[in-house]
C-alpha cells in the first residue's frame, strides 16, 4: 500500500515511517523543510500543493501528523495552534472530499481534549474540558473527523494520544529534560541538582514504539468516524517517573522544584481506558523501565 505520513521527519513521523517500511509498505511522507525522493516539500495549509501530492501519490493511507504539538507554544501564539492543527486538517479532509477519494485518513489528537477529568480512565466517550488551546485545537478535530463521516462518508478515524516518550523526543519534553540534566550531572557540567516543574501530576505513559503500531492497527483495522485512545491504560505521577531514572544513576542527586516550570494550567490526573484500541488486536509491550532507560542512555551518549 502507498502510505502519506505528514510531519513524517518530526518526532513520531520518524518512528511510524520505520514501522511501516517493516511492514513492507511504501511510506511517503510530507515536511516544510525537507525533500527527497520520498519526502514531499510543502506546507499543509497550501490547498492547491496538497492537491497536487495527493492527485500524484493516490495514497491509501494518510496518517496526519503534522501540528504545532507543543502545550506551551499554543499559548504563546494560539492563531498559529489553530491554523496548523484545525485549518490545515480541514484543507486536508476538503481535498479528499473534492477528490471523491476512499484514502483512510488517521487523524492523530490528544489526551489533552480531555482536559481536566475526575481521576478515572477516561475512555473515548467521556466529557470533553481542554484546558489549554492545544487541547482545543485538537478537540476541534476530533469534531471535524465526525462531520466528515456522517456528512461525507469519508474513511477517517481520529486518535488519541495519550503521552508518548522515547528517544530522539524534544528535549522540552519533561521525560527528556530530566534525562538530560541526568546525563549533564554524571558528566560533571551541572550541579548534583535537578529543576523540576509540578512533578505531583500523574500522566499516562506509552512507548513512542508501542504507540505507532497502535497507529498501524488503527488504520487497518479502526472503524470509519470512530475515536480511539492510544494510551497505556495506567498512571504513574512525574516523582515517580524521577524516582525511576534518578535510581539509574550513580550520582547522589537532590530535587529542587522551581516555580517557574509550572505551566499556567495543568491537568492533575489523566489515564486513558485503552479497552477500545485492545479490542483491535493492540497490546503495549515496552515496559516504562525501559523506555526511561533508553531516553537516559540516549543523552548519556549524546549531548545536543
Ligand atoms: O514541516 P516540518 O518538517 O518542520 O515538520 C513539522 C510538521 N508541521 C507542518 N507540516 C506542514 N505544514 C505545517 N503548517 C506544519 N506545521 C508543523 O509537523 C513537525 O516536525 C511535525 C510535527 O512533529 P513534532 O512536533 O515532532 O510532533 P510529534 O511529537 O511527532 O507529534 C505527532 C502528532 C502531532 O499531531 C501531535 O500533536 C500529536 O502527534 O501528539
């Protein structure tokens, strides 16, 4: 099958592309800064470009990757959250309609459209409270992903993802920047002290390389106008996440909590139920040991 991934160079276009090429599929993929072969150089929110890759590729499937996924930087400029993430998937979804196309499309959103939950998994028909525009913008797809099936029968699902980690992750992202500093203390070039932000909330955690097979069964096997969580299904509080990879250190290391990493809002508690994706066939296979363990090693062998 011919496969589109855009965003395939961000953080988990490159693991998903790797899955896919050993699923034997031809992987094609779209980025604003890159080309080749393979590689498509285009902006998502040119219609007529768009059309164009899709009119030559006739992808089967499309996963939809590319955003503006940072938390922080949608409150910074929320315009640019919301053209990325929602005009640029409805340019998307328009250009399959207009095309008459049976391409599954894979939307891929986030557990912060749940927002703010009352501490049980939630699952995919749980109240929706974003607390953050990203988490809106992403909503809002969810939303679109709908109408365009029940108004257009057109073959999409919407994801999603609860917190993915693994290495070669933005280093902003709080598993990797307290690996860093790990790796920045064993190496003598901070002091024995790691900053933390709010390290009391309790997330879910999945293997970047367990959460893109869960893409893959997804589009096989997903039903059109359906959403599905990628989640682990069980929670673990940030101390705990430090308690983890701080034990994987020799160095005797100190935790010092610095307002200043506190986001403007956060969620306390988010879990998501995975019993509608396990129904599918997915089983999360990584252990978070080992995922916190890798992101070390990574950091611990290179320094950005
Ligand atoms: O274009 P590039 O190569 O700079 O790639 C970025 C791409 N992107 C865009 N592509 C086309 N048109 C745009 N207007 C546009 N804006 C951004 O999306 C970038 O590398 C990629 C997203 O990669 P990451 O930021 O590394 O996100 P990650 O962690 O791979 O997340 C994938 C999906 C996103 O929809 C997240 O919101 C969700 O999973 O969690």
């Amino acid at each position: 099958m011919k496969i589109l991934i855009t965003g395939i160079n961000g953080f988990v276009g490159s693991y998903l592309r790797e899955h896919l090429l050993q699923q034997k599929q031809k992987v094609f993929g779209t980025s604003r800064s890159y080309s080749d072969k393979f590689v498509f150089n285009t902006d998502l929110m040119d219609k007529q470009n768009l059309k164009e890759i899709i009119i030559s590729l006739k992808p089967d499937i499309i996963f939809h990757l590319a955003a503006q996924s940072s938390v922080k930087k949608s409150w910074e400029d929320k315009y640019k959250t919301f053209q990325t993430n929602f005009f640029a998937t409805l340019t998307l979804l328009e250009t399959i309609k207009e095309l008459e196309l049976s391409t599954r499309v894979v939307t891929i959103g986030s557990a912060e459209e749940y927002g703010i939950t009352n501490g049980s998994p939630v699952t995919e028909d749980s109240f929706m409270n974003p607390i953050n525009p990203y988490g809106l913008s992403k909503m809002a797809v969810g939303y679109l992903v709908k109408q365009f099936f029940s108004a257009y029968q057109l073959n999409v699902v919407h994801i999603r993802a609860f917190p993915h980690i693994g290495p070669g992750q933005n280093s902003t992202f709080v598993t990797q920047d307290f690996s860093k500093q790990i790796a920045l203390i064993e190496r003598g070039e901070q002091e024995a002290r790691i900053n933390v932000g709010n390290i009391d909330v309790i997330r879910d955690f999945t293997d970047v390389r367990d959460v893109v097979k869960a893409y893959w069964i997804v589009a096989m096997n997903g039903r059109a106008g359906e959403i599905y969580n990628v989640s682990s299904g069980e929670g673990i509080s940030l101390k705990d996440i430090l308690k983890i990879l701080v034990g994987y250190s020799k160095k005797s290391i100190t935790v010092n909590v610095d307002p200043q990493k506190f986001r403007p809002a956060d969620i306390p508690i988010l879990i998501g139920s995975n019993h509608k994706l396990k129904a599918l066939g997915w089983e999360k296979e990584i252990p978070i040991e080992k995922t916190l363990l890798d992101i070390l090693d990574q950091y611990r062998s290179k320094l950005e």
